[in-house]
C-alpha cells in the first residue's frame, strides 16, 4: 500500500482521523454544556488540543499513542455514567471513538513500521 499524502502532507486516513477527533470533541462539549458535566466538557476540550497539537505537527505518533487509551477510558466510563439511559448521541459517539481507536491504532502502526524501514541500513 502506498502513503498517498494530499498537497498538504495529510494521508486521507489521517484526514479520517482528524474528522473522527473533531465529531468526538464537538458531541463531548456539547453534552458537557447541555448535561453540565465538567469531565464530559473537559473531555471534549481535550479533542480539540489534540487537533491543535496534530496541525502543528506535534509528534505525531506520540498523538497517535496517547489517544488510543485516552479514547478506550471512555468507553467504559460512559457506560457507567449513563446506566442504561443511553441516547443516541452516545451511542454515536462512542461508534465514532471505537472507529478513532481503530484508526489510531493502525496510524501508529503505520508510522512506527515507516520509521523502522527508514531507519535500516542497506546494503
């Protein structure tokens, strides 16, 4: 598979990434708001840093990484918060995250097996 990069050096899967962050982000302070839970705001605001921090090129793969658990957390805690009066909304949020999570993953796999080929010595 070959790392098609757009005119602005984005793959489409890191473009799908960066959707996925912004949906999670924007539902998180929207339900922050509207429910007032600070940790949900906060959450969300979360998101938003780390798009921040991804447009300026901030290492990329350490994003990568640190938004696998930082998005896995709150699955579960969700869950446990709502107890059994789950909407909508959540319930595609948590599609969006479970889908972030597969991306993140394979990003970093992605980024880590690039790093290593480059980093071999050829003969």
């Amino acid at each position: 598979m070959s790392d098609q990069r757009e005119a602005n050096g984005l793959s489409p899967l890191q473009w799908t990434a960066v959707a996925l962050v912004a949906t999670t982000g924007i539902l998180h302070v929207y339900a922050g708001f509207i429910e007032g839970r600070i940790p949900v705001l906060l959450a969300g605001v979360g998101y938003g840093g780390a798009l921040v921090l991804f447009a300026l090129d901030y290492r990329r793969r350490l994003l990568y990484l640190v938004g696998i658990p930082y998005t896995l957390v709150q699955i579960p805690l969700w869950y446990v918060a709502n107890a059994g009066e789950f909407t909508v909304v959540g319930y595609a949020d948590k599609a969006t995250q479970v889908l972030l999570v597969l991306t993140l993953v394979y990003l970093y796999w992605r980024e880590r097996s690039l790093a290593a080929a480059s980093s071999t010595p050829t003969a």
